[in-house]
C-alpha cells in the first residue's frame, strides 16, 4: 500500500531524512519509534505531502505521490493524525469532525456514517459534540484528533504520537482504541516515543536514528532486542 | 411555540432590521439620511474586507483598488447604455476577474509580504484611474452616471431611485444580500476552510484542504462584492474620481473592521456605522480627527481585540450567565453554553 524508496528530506539547510526505504502492506499495524529529533514528524509530513523530499520516491496504492499536494494525497485515501494534537480549538467539537470530512463533503450520508462510527468508538465526542475543542481534556483532544482523521475514511492513517503529554491510564485507553480502528480494516502506520507502548500492539516495527531506519522486524522481536531495550525501554 | 423560541432567539436582529427599515420614515433630516447611506456603503465595503481579513487571515490591502475597478466598470458600461442591473454585477464579476490574477500572483507570498504586495496593486489601480485620460477622463473623473434603470411594478407603476429615501433602501437591500451571502458562506463547510487556512496551515492541509486554491477562491468572492459596492458607490455619487481608489480609503475600511470585531457578522456594520457618525459629528475638528481617530483604533486593537461585539458578546453572555445561575442554579451548563456561543475562529 505505501512503499518509500531511499526518501531524503531538507528542512532548510539541513538534512532531516537521510534514504529511508519502507513498505507497508494492506490491514498491516506498523510502528516508527524513534527518540525526540529522530525524524519521524518530518516523515511522516513527507509521506503526507506537507513537505517534499529532495531525493527518492514514495508510493501510495502503487502511484507516485511525492510530487502531489498534499489535498489530492489525502483524496487518495492516506489521512495523517498531525504530532500535538492539532485541532481548531475554537470551533465545536463536532465542526471539527465536519473538517476533517472536508475532502467529500457532498457525501452528506457517508459523513453522518462516519460521525456515527467515531462516537461509538469514543462516547465522549458525543456528550461533548456542542463544546469547543479547546476546552477538552488532553486525551479528549487526542481522541478528537483521531476521530477527525477518521472522518476523511481513509485506507491509511499516520498517527504521529498520539500518546504525547497523557497520563498513562489515558495513553492504554487510546491504545486499546487505535488497535481496535486497526482491526475494523483501516492500515495504520503509529509513530511513537513510548516503545512499549507501540510494540505492544503494532505486528512490525521500525526505528528511525538521526534520520535513518538502523532496525527493522516483528514487534515482539523488536521488544526483546538488547539495543531497542537500552535505547527506549530503559531496561 | 416555533416562532416563539426565534424570536427568542434573534429579537436584537430583528430589532435593529426593523431600526433600518424604519429610518428614513423616523428620522426626516436629509443630512443623517445621506450619512447613513455613506456609512452603510462603507460597510458594505467592509463586510467583504473581513472575509479576506477576518475569516480567511489574509490582509488585503487592495480593496479600494477592487472598489475603484468595480466604480469606473459601472460607470463607463451605463454611459454607454447598459442597465444599471446588468453593469452591477458585470462590475462584480470585473473586479473579480482582475482579482483571480492578482490573487494567482500575490497569494504566494504570506504575511506581511501579501499586504504589501495589495498594497502595491491598490496604488497602481489609483495611478491608472488618475493618468489613463482617454479612458478615465484623468483627475476630473466621469461624472453624469445615470440612476438606477427604474423597476416596473404592475398595477403601482415602476419603483425608480431618483428620491433619497429609495436610494437608501436600496443600499439596505444590497447590505441585507451581502450578509446573507457572508453568512451562508462562513457557516458552510467551505467557509469553515476559510478559517481552517487561518488558524493552521499545516492541519487545513492534513484534512485535505489546498490551501492555495482556499485563499483564492475567498480572495476572488471578497473583489466580487467589493467591486458591486463600487459599483453602488458610483451610481448614488453619480460619478466617480481617482479617490475611490484611493488607499486611504482601505485604511478606513480595515479600521471599521478592528474597531467593530474582526471574523464577526455584526463587527463591519458597527464600526461602519459608529465611527462614520462620530467623524461626521467631529466635523469642526477637520484634519485633527484623524489623530483622535488614530488614538481610538489603537485603543481598540490593544483592549479590544476582539472589537466591540466581542465586548458586547462577553457582556451579555455574563449577564445571561449571573441571571441563569440566579433563576435555575445550573450556572455550570450555563457556561458550557456560552462556550457555544462564542464559537468564531
């Protein structure tokens, strides 16, 4: 579904992304670990068609997708979860879940569909639909978030951290939910800091160093190899 | 039971229509008749520099440059015969049309570098209209445009626009139109894009919005109506000159819009209305109002960032909330609701 061929990418004039390769197939749970600065939001914007890499190919549903705004990417099908929770704070919860339909929003029957499906994945949207998003709790927005990049119905979805600044009660409960939209069919590609967290319920795994990919593999290998467990176990 | 919880609802907007409507029936003088239709020409103008300004977070400082064009179009198409109610719009949708390339090249720059680029834009329409003599007639400008073509009614006769009091509802009706246009606009999805490209860029793109192709599409809507108002402008003056062009004029709109509450429905209205009466009652004062006026918009952008609907909004809500909490002691559902109400961008 997705393949990156030795992507590099510039953020000014330095090199954040240096020749990353990687496939990730339909239905697969994958996860990008990787400290802070690693690269993994930079990759995860090149993926989406924010920013554009200066070297190698990325390919979505076996078309060429680096060269494509990021408006007609997301029309394909890929919908990423941005890093922090970014939201529209001042408009109502639900109005956010109306933007991230943004892409069809003549489909007035699937969108009604698709809130339906988010607010029975997290009930709190629904008691809190008329509030607006920036007096929600933290791991109200988060859901949030996922919810509205649900809302676009993609094939795959790139979470950038979702457990970033939660309480760990909150990061398990988001967990639980974000295998579970996996499990409904929908691909997910989960960038994250808390290793253990993400192995836990990813199939795969890569770790990204200083902008490379150094290790690859099942995530319940990954989760006994010596180096991850030194480098992001703190074992 | 209907009808009651709307007006319920929307009692102060169905007050001040009927204030409108009202006016020149109440009020006998000429003089303040003629200055509310300044001021609601201005707001006019106003309402369509806040949806570039205020719901799309693009400072164009190119609107008296759009009016100019949509003046002039109107004035050389009904010299030339064409109806007032064909060269109206055709002297929107020229406006409009000159603003699709000036937005293709000058929303590529961000920020500040798009209000200077406006900027520039407004100062070459004003130089055109002052030195394009042929077409123009230079300083002295066009003058003698025919009033609106009278509209036939059966059985009453034909509805013309030669007295006051009409012209003054006409300029009410196209304010109405705008507002419903504005209104249906940022309330629909489309215009919730509008606001998505203001607030984060980087999200608007996440959920699949080109934010380009946005920024035009509001760009070339806000030259549309700003080009009719020109247009309305130049029929009730009667003729038009280089100033219409003039960048002083956008100073004074965008003013109008802080002053009054930028990305709200009221704020251009308001601020129209107040500081065109308030200038006008400071007549004797000449050039030093400018420094008063100065000194008020300053004061605004400082205590009032949200102009004086966000105050009146903010006031009316903690009454509401202290007489709420009094009379059904749930003051904490009373709060979630005003949270509701103040959602704007």
């Amino acid at each position: 579904m997705l393949k990156l061929r030795n992507v590099a990418t510039n953020f000014g004039n330095s090199v954040i992304i240096r020749g990353v390769s990687l496939e990730i197939k339909k239905g697969d749970f994958v996860s990008l670990l990787g400290s802070n600065g690693a690269g993994k939001t930079t990759l995860f914007r090149t993926i989406a068609g924010i920013l554009k890499p200066c070297q190698g190919t990325v390919e979505f549903k076996g078309r060429q997708t680096n060269r494509m705004s990021a408006d007609k990417i997301v029309k394909l099908g890929l919908s990423l979860c941005p890093e922090g929770r970014h939201l529209f704070p001042q408009l109502s919860v639900h109005k956010n879940l109306m933007m991230g339909a943004y892409i069809r929003r003549r489909d007035h029957k699937g969108i009604k569909r698709s809130i339906g499906q988010v607010q029975e994945l997290f009930p709190i949207l629904k008691e809190r639909k008329e509030q607006m998003a920036g007096t929600l709790s933290g791991g109200e927005q988060q859901m949030l978030a996922i919810a509205r990049a649900l809302m676009s119905d993609p094939e795959l979805l790139l979470l950038d951290e979702p457990s970033i600044g939660l309480a760990p009660l909150i990061v398990k409960n988001i967990a639980d939910k974000v295998k579970a939209i996996n499990e409904m069919g929908t691909t997910i590609f989960l960038s994250e800091q808390n290793a253990n967290m993400a192995l836990k319920i990813t199939g795969r795994g890569y770790v990204l160093e200083s902008g490379s990919i150094i290790m690859e593999g099942p995530s319940n290998q990954l989760i006994t190899d010596d180096v991850v467990r030194k480098a992001y176990l703190g074992a | 039971m209907k009808y009651n919880k709307f007006l319920k609802q929307n009692w102060l907007y169905l007050l001040l229509l009927i204030a409108a409507l009202s006016f020149p029936l109440v009020i006998s003088s000429r003089y303040y008749i003629q200055i509310m239709i300044t001021a609601l020409t201005w707001a006019m103008a106003a309402l369509s520099l806040n949806l570039i300004l205020g719901y799309t977070g693009q400072a164009s400082l190119a609107h008296a440059g759009f009016f100019g064009l949509g003046a002039y179009s109107l004035a050389l198409t009904t010299k030339a015969g064409l109806s007032f109610w064909l060269a109206l719009p055709l002297a929107g949708a020229f406006a409009a049309f000159i603003g699709l390339f000036i937005g293709l090249l000058t929303l590529r720059t961000r920020g500040h570098y798009f209000a200077i680029s406006t900027l520039c834009f407004g100062v070459i329409v004003f130089i055109v209209a002052g030195s394009w003599i042929e077409i123009t007639k230079g300083a002295t400008g066009i003058l003698g445009i025919p009033k609106p073509t009278p509209i036939p009614i059966p059985f009453i006769g034909e509805l013309s626009f030669t007295s006051q009091t009409n012209q003054y509802y006409l300029v009410i009706f196209f304010l109405l139109l705008f507002l419903f246009i504005i209104y249906r606009l940022v309330n629909s999805l489309q215009g919730l894009s509008f606001m998505a490209v203001r607030n984060n860029e980087v999200l608007a793109e996440a959920v699949g919005i080109n934010t380009f192709t946005t920024k035009l599409l509001s760009f070339v809507v806000t030259n549309f109506l700003v080009g009719m108002t020109g247009g309305i402008y130049a029929v009730l003056m009667g003729g038009v000159s280089p100033t219409v062009a003039g960048s002083n004029l956008t100073f004074f709109w965008l003013a109008y819009v802080i002053i009054g509450g930028v990305a709200t429905m009221a704020g251009p209205i308001v601020g129209a209305v107040l500081v065109t009466f308030l200038m006008e009652y400071m007549y004797s004062l000449g050039e030093y109002r400018l420094a008063i006026f100065g000194l008020i918009l300053i004061m605004a952008i400082i205590f009032f960032p949200r102009g004086l609907v966000g105050v009146f909004t903010r006031l009316y809500q903690k009454i509401k909330d202290y007489f709420g909490g009094i009379r059904g002691g749930g003051a904490g559902q009373n709060a979630a609701k005003s949270r509701k109400a103040n959602e704007t961008l």
